[in-house]
C-alpha cells in the first residue's frame, strides 16, 4: 500500500504553525490539544484572559503552546499580536477563528409553560442596548474578519515556506455553529445571525483569496462543553449522565474532544486539504431535528 495512503500521513500535522483565537477554552483548547498531542510546532493562542491562556499553556506543553494576550474586536492589538508571532516564526500555516460569544438571550417560557405575553417579550427585548447587541457581531463576525487580515502575510508566508506539502498550502479555519442554520431563537438572536453571517463570509473570504492561494473552510459544531453551551447542555442533561434524548440529539450525547480533534486534524492536514469555502457541521446529527436553512 502506497505510504501516502497511509492515516499517519493523511492527517499528519506533523510541524503546524497555528494561531488560535479563543484557544484556552471550549472548543479552542480542544482544537489546541489536537494539535499539539499531534506534531504541531507552535500554537499561539490568543484572548483576553491571560490567566485562563497561562493555564492552558502549562497544562499542555508551554513550550509548543504559546500564550498571546489579546483582542479580537480591537484591530491594533490583533496587528501587534501578529508582528510578535512574525518575529518568532515568520510565517504560520493555519488559522483558526475560533473566539466567541453568546450575545444577549430572548425571553423563553419554562418547559411546559406558556410562552411569555408579547409586552414581556418585546420589553424583555428592547432592554438589551443596541451595543450590546452590536458586540455579538464584532466579535463573531468582524472580529473574524480582522483577524484574517492581520494574519494574511503571515499565512502567504506559510505557503511560501511549504513545510506542510504544497498540496495543503495554508489555511484560515472560521468557527461558526449550527446556530447559524437554525430558524429557532435558540441561544439568542444576536448569536445564531452572527453565526449565519460568519460562515457567509467566510466562503466569500475563500473565492476572493483564491489568488493567493490561501483556502477558508468552516467548522459548524453542535453541542459540546464550553462556557458558552453549558447552560443548554444542562438544561438537555440534568441528571449529568452523559446521555441525552435522541430526538434533540441523534447521537444521544454531547460531542467531545475527540469529535473535534477528528474533525480538527482532517481539516488542517492533506486529508482535508481539497476543502475550500465548505462548511463541516460536527453535530451528532442534532441540525438535522431542527428548523434549519443548511
């Protein structure tokens, strides 16, 4: 059998220069213990707690993992950190997109209850400031997008130095939600738009950086432990048994590090390196007993 057929080789990510945004927690740390557990040679990972970046550094490897202390939604810090990642590598192969929040939540009935009056509703609404609102997209949506662009020269400097293969060439990796699919409230309107727009935008980033060489894919996880999904897997497994209805989610559970470590690893390495402006939805099936436009 040809060794190129082989898994080791397939999903190598054997030598990876990464930046990670939201990399110390949730879906970010999964996604950096992946990496790292599997060759990676850097992994800067990036956001505004320093603490909860300095824990995650030392409980992998503080010498591949590497703490960068900034802002997404602030084009200055996003610049600086990119020159501090330059000065030490030079180039770098992936970027994740990862960093997130939940946003303001609509007014919701208790299970079994009645929905709210449309007065509560509405007022419940309308209390929530147009800026807190806004954030939502400058850190789902534009954030995303700034950071792309501060890294840009760094990723084309990632293709130029080849240390991946030239067939898998550098890559920016968005992190959206099956939110973004969905037609019902869900976690909050603010969310699921900024997350439909999001994974827009990101195609429209992988057509125009064809030139360039550089692709753009989207991950779309469903449920897994997070800060920001611990609520809804709470309220979906009370009983914290692991299991939950598989009339919500096929699967009968959350997902895991493992589902994205798999998912991660087959986007970042040859084996997914055909992908370009796709959307990879990790969800244990839930999108599909939902509402949804995907």
């Amino acid at each position: 059998m040809s060794a190129n057929l082989s898994a080791n080789t397939l999903f190598s990510v054997n030598g990876v220069v990464a930046v990670i945004t939201g990399g110390g927690s949730g879906i970010g740390l999964m996604m950096t213990k992946a990496l790292a557990a599997n060759g990676a040679r850097r992994i800067y990972i990036v956001g505004r707690r320093e603490d909860v970046l300095g824990s995650a550094a030392e409980s992998i490897d503080p010498g591949i993992v590497i703490p960068l202390p900034g802002d997404v939604t602030c084009r200055e810090s996003l610049l600086g950190i990119a020159k501090q990642v330059e000065a030490e590598t030079g180039y770098i192969n992936l970027l994740i997109c990862n960093a997130g929040i939940m946003g303001p939540k609509p007014l919701k009935a208790a299970p079994g209850a009645s929905p709210p009056s449309l007065s509560d509703y509405r007022a419940h609404a309308l209390a929530t400031s147009v800026e807190d609102f806004t954030y939502t997209y400058a850190v789902n949506t534009t954030g995303v997008y700034y950071t792309t662009l501060a890294f840009l020269a760094l990723l084309d400097a990632g293709n130029a130095k080849s240390n991946m293969g030239a067939d898998v060439g550098s890559q920016v990796i968005t992190t959206s939600s099956i939110g973004g699919f969905s037609r019902l409230p869900g976690a909050s309107f603010a969310y699921n738009s900024s997350k439909a727009a999001v994974t827009h935008m990101t195609k429209m980033l992988a057509t125009s950086f064809v030139p360039y060489g550089i692709r753009c894919n989207v991950l779309a996880p469903g449920l897994f432990p997070s800060e920001l999904a611990m609520g809804i897997i709470g309220a979906l497994d009370p009983g914290k048994t692991g299991e939950m209805d598989r009339n919500i989610v096929p699967a009968g559970r959350a997902g895991t590090e493992e589902d994205v470590a798999g998912a991660v690893l087959w986007m970042a390495s040859r084996a997914g390196s055909y992908l370009n402006g796709s959307v990879v939805v990790v969800d244990g099936g839930r999108l599909g007993m939902l509402a949804s436009t995907y």
